[in-house]
C-alpha cells in the first residue's frame, strides 16, 4: 500500500523536459523500465464515467507489469483529490465470464468502504491496455517525478487486444507525500506548465471513441 499526492502534466515537447531537467538538477533515482497497464471496468464503464464527470473521489483497477515480464499483479488506485492511495494483490485471475477475480484479503481497502462495497458487488472485465516507458527522477527525499513517453493504446475486445494507436504527448509527473511543502509550489511556477486532469485509461477509452471528456 502507497499513498501520496499525484499531479500531472502532459507535455508535446521533449526538449522542454531535458532543459527542466537540466536546470532543477533532477536526479535519476530507478532504472527506466517499460510499463503495461491493462484496465478493468464494468460493463457500462461506471468507473471511468467517475472520472469524466470529475468525482473527487473515486478509483480504478489495472494489472501492471514491468518489462515485459510475465509476473504482474493487480493494483487499486483510490483517489480523494490530489490524494492516492495505492492497493497491490498478488492472487488474480481473469475470465469472460466472471470477469476480474481477486482472492486476497481487501481489509486494507476497508478505509474507503464506497470502494470496498462497489469492488465487492459488480464485476469487472478488460477494456483497454496502455503501454509506455517510464523515466524516474527525484529532487529530494519526498519530491520525486516520473516521465512518461511512447505512449501506445490497445482496445481490448473479445478477450484480446486490438488496433494500436500513439499518443502524441508525453506525461510529467510530481509525486509527493506533502502536497503544502514549498518547494512544490515553487518548482511549478519555474516549470511554466499548469497541472491538468489527465487520465490514461480514460484516453485510451476516447482513443477508441469508447468515452469522451463533455
């Protein structure tokens, strides 16, 4: 379980981002590693019509791995804000039919029982895949960012992934356990950008004209 303040930027120029780089000294703290994300919905897409209609509170439910590797585990991302909180399981498996099943205890997840009882009485099936690679930097012990670029959308339809698409942009990331500390608000300004609600799945889904931001 993580928890921690997440903003995002998405960005179409890479140059701007080596010059951030270069002048707020980021420092690489993890090898760059290639990601995979595959998302789970309900059958009407209840979960990322939260996020389009822009609930503050609400959650999604991805299975992640990491270069290429056969291991993967499932994760549960809740969110109130800016504020996320993060549930990892290990024992999963997948259907057609019942779709999304997970056998790990969820009494982490008890803390948002609007999560806990919807995760507890729906079922959820596959509806897209993100591919992408990911950079690592931090600038001290508690504010670090991640760069994410080659972002490639898979539909997913009949229990497999079909029609790739590229996204143009590339997605900066601050990641922080204290969203108040000064130094947040001081290298946004000198960044220049403005945060923006962005999420992957949901454009995955618009890719596809599956969703679509009103």
């Amino acid at each position: 379980m993580t928890k921690r303040f997440e903003i995002k930027f998405p960005i179409l120029n890479y140059t701007h981002f080596t010059k951030w780089m270069k002048y707020f000294n980021f420092k690489k703290s993890f090898s760059d590693r290639s990601i995979k994300s595959t998302y789970f919905d309900t059958k009407n897409l209840y979960l990322a019509q939260q996020n389009i209609d822009g609930f503050s509170s609400r959650f999604k439910i991805r299975e992640r791995s990491y270069n290429h590797e056969n291991h993967s585990r499932i994760e549960i991302k809740n969110k109130s804000n800016k504020l996320v909180e993060k549930f990892f399981y290990n024992n999963f498996k997948y259907t057609n039919e019942d779709g999304l099943l997970i056998f790990d205890d969820f009494k982490n997840i008890h803390k948002h029982p609007k999560t806990f009882l919807f995760l507890k009485s729906n079922k959820f099936f596959k509806t897209s895949i993100v591919e992408y690679n990911r950079e690592y930097y931090n600038i001290d012990d508690d504010l670090r960012f991640t760069f994410d670029t080659n972002i490639s959308f898979f539909n997913f339809e009949n229990n497999r992934k079909t029609i790739k698409k590229k996204f143009s942009f590339s997605v900066l990331e601050l990641k922080t356990s204290n969203l108040n500390n000064y130094a947040i608000h001081n290298y946004m300004s000198k960044l220049n950008i403005s945060p923006k609600r962005f999420s992957k799945y949901i454009q995955s889904l618009q890719m596809f004209k599956k969703a679509k931001y009103y």
